[in-house]
C-alpha cells in the first residue's frame, strides 16, 4: 500500500486550517513547479505550454497549463472542488464576559457536527485586515479555546437524546479568564495585534474560525486509514493539486489543464469567489482570448471539454447501515466513487459516467457507484453549478470518508492514491 500520497495531504491539511491558508499552501507548490501569478487587474499576456494561477478574494484559486494543441479541438480538463469546511466562525463583537469567564461568540458556518467540537482542543485560524486594507493570516496552532461540554449529571438524557446545542446561548467558546487591568475585548485583539505584528487600534475587520489543533494521523491496524479535519474538502484539493503538478501532466502536450478550487460551497456557492459566481467563466473566457479564439471558437472548445468535479462521498458504515442504499455500498479503500443522483443533485449523466468509468479502467483504479439512500435528502455538489452555467460535460465524484462534517473525519490511504492517479492520467490525456 503506498502510504505516501496520504502523509503528504495530512502535512498538507494540518498546514491548512482555513480556506486562505489552503490558498496559501497551494500557491506555495505551483510556485515550486513554475507557475506565474496572473493578476484579475491587468492583462493576460499567456503561452502555449504557460503555467499560471490567479486567485481571488485569498480563498479561491484557479491554476492551469495551456497545451500546445489546438484549444478548440482538444478543450479544457477541469478538476473543480472547494476549499472551504463547516466550523464555527468567530464573531466581530465577539467577546462576552459573564462570571469573570470570557468568551468568543461564533456564528455556525455550514453545517457541522456539532456536537464533535465539544471538548477539543481548538485553534483559531483566517485572516485579519488592517487600516491599510493589508490581509494578515493568522494560525493559532495551540489550544485556544474550547466548547466544554456539559456534565452528565446535569444531561441525564444525553446518551439517548443525543448532545445538542442552542446555536446562541451554547456555543461561545471558553477564551480567558477575565483580567481588570485588561478588557476582554482589548485583550483579545491584543492577542490578534501581537499575532501579525501591527498595532491593535489598526484591525479594522477579521475572518476567523476554529479548528482541530490535533495534528492528522494513520490509524488502523495496517495504518490503512487517515484521520484529520477538513477531509471534506481538502482531499479532492489536495489530489486535484498533486495530479496537476506531477511531471506526466506537465508533459501533457494536447488539452489545456485546469484546477478550479472555489470558497463557499459550504454554504451555497453563491458569491463572487464561489462556483456560482464567474471566476471560472472569467478564467476561461480571458484564456480563449490571450488564445485568440473568438466567440464561436470559445464555444466549441467548451463542447469538447469535460469537468470533474472531486467532492468527498459518504463511506459504508456498518454500525448505521440503515442509513445506506443496500445496492450501491460505497467501501473506504475500494477506489473512488461515481456520485449519481437522477434530480441532478450531481452532474454524473450516463455518458459522463461511461467516460470516467474507462479512464479508471485505463489506469488500472478501481471505482465504485454511489446513490443516495432514496429516503432521505440528498446533498449536493459544484458539480452541477458549473455544468450549467458553462455547459460543459461534467462528472460528480469522491473518495469515501465516514463522519464527513465533523471536526474529525477519516477516510481510506489508498483511496487517496488511486484519485491522484486518475486524476493524473485524467490530466495525461
């Protein structure tokens, strides 16, 4: 079993505590690799063979190799996925004392378990913006705050009726101990302002969340699976990043390459940096452009291009197996699965999921099909986002994980080998 893929995205997840610092991360290896930065502000000057990325907004992130063949016959390969994760954010006024115990008031972004954040050790991590409109990341990588939960003896009924919160009342986060000499809320920005080396007066605006300051890890008897935050989405990041940079996709002389990683899928991808937004559409538009191609060329070479779009899928597991279709169990370490839902809540069509089906064949990478139990609700993707906003062909699919949105998920060490693999040979054309 190649362990190897696995370690690097635990490494790669545990120095990615929010979106930005995953932007941050993945700029940092497309630099490695050669690629220049394009700005949004000015033109693009773009070679055939040319390796570039732009971002947007810190959190989403468009990077691409132009082939060197006809961009209307051959298209674009895209891997699309997001880099945002459910957690809980931090308030502007966040700070609240009661009984000389201060606290962090936080908002629920997405949906998470909540109740998996009780009792951990959290840090805070995102990003502070000063007077000069200068963003600063900040990863507080120690144990910060905490969600203490709330005695049994108080919560007889918590083993039967579950752990739950009131969104308001419940979850602001244990910070300090009140101090007179020192305001809550001066200390606190104190702590923010010795973080980024700037006065406090200068933060004007921040955004913040909480994290798992556990480091990711193997487990299992043969370390056969991955246990870390944020496997939703940063595993399809991770693998869509690593296929793109390896040397066989580099070398691939006829489609134009693309990863697409956009911000808030979490919470409905409707914003300027998120999948329903036009980073994309203006991404490829101003490639056809600096390409020379008109409106017509444009057109086709969308018809011959083809998406995948790489987002966690729901693992097997046998201790709720009446919450799985009997039919289409999808296995941890039994290759990546094609996502189907007839209502379109992903992209997978059947000549999409013909195409994918070969392709892992080709490579030699087993695959799986995964259906949503018919009676519950399904969620959905950026999958068929993009596919209607561009019409391009598009195909849903995601490693198995089990407790995905919990502030500790896992899934299987070579599921992640085999989607880096065919995501490779993908990109290899």
């Amino acid at each position: 079993m190649n362990k190897q893929p696995a370690k690097e995205l635990l490494n790669f997840i545990d120095n990615s505590p929010s979106p930005w610092h995953a932007v941050s991360t993945m700029t940092t290896m497309l630099k490695a690799k050669g690629f220049q930065a394009l700005s949004e502000q000015q033109a693009w000057q773009l070679e055939e063979g040319g390796r570039y990325y732009v971002i947007r907004d810190d959190s989403s992130l468009i990077a691409f190799v132009i082939g060197n063949e006809e961009l209307q016959k051959y298209g674009f390969h895209i891997i699309g996925a997001h880099t945002d994760s459910p957690s809980l954010r931090i308030k502007p006024n966040a700070v609240q004392t009661d009984r000389l115990i201060n606290r962090l008031g936080v908002e629920v972004y997405g949906s998470p378990i909540l109740a998996s954040f009780a009792d951990r050790d959290l840090g805070i991590a995102g990003r502070i913006l000063t007077k000069d409109i200068e963003t600063h990341l900040v990863h507080f990588d120690k144990s910060l705050v905490r969600l203490p939960n709330l005695a049994i003896h108080m919560n007889r009924g918590v083993n039967q009726k579950g752990l739950k919160f009131d969104f308001q009342k419940e979850l602001p986060l244990i910070l300090s101990v009140f101090k007179k000499n020192l305001p809550a809320k001066k200390q606190f920005l104190a702590l923010l302002a010795d973080k980024i080396g700037r006065p406090a007066d200068e933060i004007v605006s921040y955004e913040l969340q909480v994290f798992d300051t556990q480091a990711g890890n193997l487990f299992g008897l043969n370390d056969e699976f991955i246990a870390n935050g944020q496997l939703d989405n940063l595993a399809s990041c991770h693998a869509g990043i690593s296929a793109l940079l390896s040397d066989a996709a580099l070398q691939s002389k006829t489609s134009t390459n693309v990863i697409a990683y956009f911000d808030h899928e979490e919470i409905g991808s409707k914003s300027h940096k998120g999948a329903d937004g036009r980073f994309l559409s203006d991404v490829l538009e101003r490639i056809g452009l600096s390409l020379n191609l008109n409106a017509e060329s444009q057109k086709i070479a969308y018809a011959n291009s083809f998406m995948m779009s790489a987002d966690m899928t729901h693992a097997y597991n046998p201790n709720f197996r009446e919450f799985y279709d009997d039919q289409h169990p999808v296995i941890i370490n039994a290759g990546p699965a094609i996502k189907i839902n007839s209502n379109m809540r992903y992209s997978s069509e059947s000549v999409s999921e013909a195409l994918f089906a070969r392709l892992c064949e080709q490579v030699k990478v087993p695959y799986q099909r995964y259906v949503h139990r018919s009676n519950l609700p399904c969620g959905s993707t950026i999958g068929p986002i993009t596919a209607a906003n561009l019409g391009i062909r598009s195909i849903d699919i995601g490693n198995p994980m089990w407790a995905m949105h919990s502030v500790r998920e896992s899934a299987g060490v070579l599921d992640h080998y085999y989607m880096i693999k065919v995501m490779t040979g993908f990109f290899e054309d």
